[in-house]
C-alpha cells in the first residue's frame, strides 16, 4: 500500500509486494488456463507486485498489429493505442530493444509526442514498460511475447530497484504466459483429434449402409463414398452424413 505521507515504501516492503505477487501468480496458475486469461491475471498481479502502480496493460507486439490483450483500467489502454498508431512509445521500444524503459512523463516529449500528450492528458506522470521474453534455447533464440505497461500517477513513482523487481515478475510471468500458449496448442490438436475420430465414425456408418444396400465390401463401399465425394465437390464426411441421414428416414419421406 501506498503511505500517507507520500513518502516511498522502503526495499523490504516493496519486496514483499512483489513477494506476495510472485506466489499469486503461481498458486493460481494452472495448465488448461486460456491465454487471454493468463494475460489479464499478469497483468493484475502485477499492479500488486509494485506499490505505485496505478494500473497494467499488457502488450501483444506481433509485425501485423500490435494490440493491448490485457488491462487493469480499460481506460489507459488508449496510451497504448497511441503507440501503436504512431509506431512508437515506450511499450515498442521495450518490445525492439528487449530492454525495460523506465521514465517521467516530458521526458522523452520529442522521442514520443503522441504517447506522451495523451498521457499528460490522462493523468499519468510516470511508466514502466518491460517486456516479457521467453529465454533462448538450443534451438530458438530469444523471443518478445508481450510487454507490462506499468502506469502511474504519481511522478516520483519507478526507480531502478522497481524497475529489478518487474524483471523478477517478467521471468515469471513468461511461464505462465507460454505454458497457457501451449496449452492452447494442445486444445488445437485435441479438437482436430476429436473431429477425426468423429468423421471416421460417421463414414464407418456410411459404408456399412451401402454394404448392406449394394452386398459389397468394406473397400468397395468406402470407394463408393469417395467416387461420390469427388462428383459432388463435398467433403467426404458431408457425403456420409447425408447418406446416414438419407437411410434413417421412413420410406415415405425418401
């Protein structure tokens, strides 16, 4: 919490902020989280983790279009639109750089006016931008997957020993990010799976009925389905609905 006085919180407290912070957000993990909600809790157990921010968004930066995917006020995600629209800001140059970008707002008034009259504008007087980087391996380099967008309304809000503790909660904060993206991968895959499976039972169905209609084999009526597939221009799992379809009902309605 802030103090009364206004004065800063000392080290320790602010370490046990981000303490607390930290074990939030792994308690609350869990594998089968989807991505978007992985991102809004970063970004909310980060607003605790520092005792002067005042809200988080959190920035997807991708070459097609960068976009806000996380935010703890809907409000400030403006000054990250901002960024986005004119092509820089802090938020991007912690995202090309790898680097944190710490600073007052009218510092850098000539670098980013955009960013910088629509955060005047908004109230904001100090931000911290760090990006969120999955680590290097024996194959991959590197690689940005977000950047925490810490505002403040305070000016003397960040100093270095802030901007440390938001590299501790970064590294963390990559873990779950790409373990709820692998997560969701696996969905993928187990959807595609499930859709398989059902489209074999369907045209396991479909050639039973013609074996039993034309006194064929399993080969021969898989051909038949196949042969009609191609003349219809449909997919093979259509055909098999239709003709599963066809034979259930009564003679009448044929």
């Amino acid at each position: 919490m802030r103090p009364v006085d206004g004065a800063r919180p000392d080290p320790v407290s602010r370490l046990d902020e981000a303490t607390e912070a930290l074990t939030e957000l792994r308690d609350a993990f869990t594998s089968e989280e989807p991505l978007e909600d992985a991102l809004q809790r970063v970004a909310e157990t980060a607003a605790r983790a520092l005792p002067d921010a005042d809200a988080v968004t959190v920035s997807v930066v991708t070459p097609d279009q960068p976009h806000t995917a996380a935010a703890t006020d809907p409000r400030l995600v403006a000054l990250d639109t901002e960024q986005y629209d004119s092509g820089r800001g802090p938020c991007l140059e912690a995202a090309l750089e790898l680097k944190p970008v710490r600073a007052v707002i009218g510092e850098h008034r000539d670098l980013w006016p955009e960013f910088e009259t629509a955060a005047e504008a908004a109230g904001v007087r100090a931000y911290l931008s760090v990006p969120v980087i999955l680590p290097a391996s024996d194959d991959i380099k590197a690689r940005h997957i977000g950047t925490l967008n810490v505002y403040s309304y305070t000016a003397a809000a960040f100093d270095p020993f802030d901007e440390g503790l938001m590299r501790l909660f970064t590294t963390a904060a990559s873990a779950t990010i790409t373990s709820a993206q692998r997560w969701r991968h696996s969905q993928g895959r187990v959807g595609q799976l499930e859709q398989a499976l059902e489209s074999r039972a369907v045209i396991e169905q479909a050639k039973g009925v013609l074996m039993a209609v034309h006194t064929c084999d399993a080969d021969e009526a898989f051909k038949m389905l196949v042969e009609q597939s191609q003349r219809a221009n449909t997919k093979l799992r259509d055909v098999a609905t239709k003709l599963i379809e066809s034979a259930s009902r009564p003679a009448k309605q044929r």
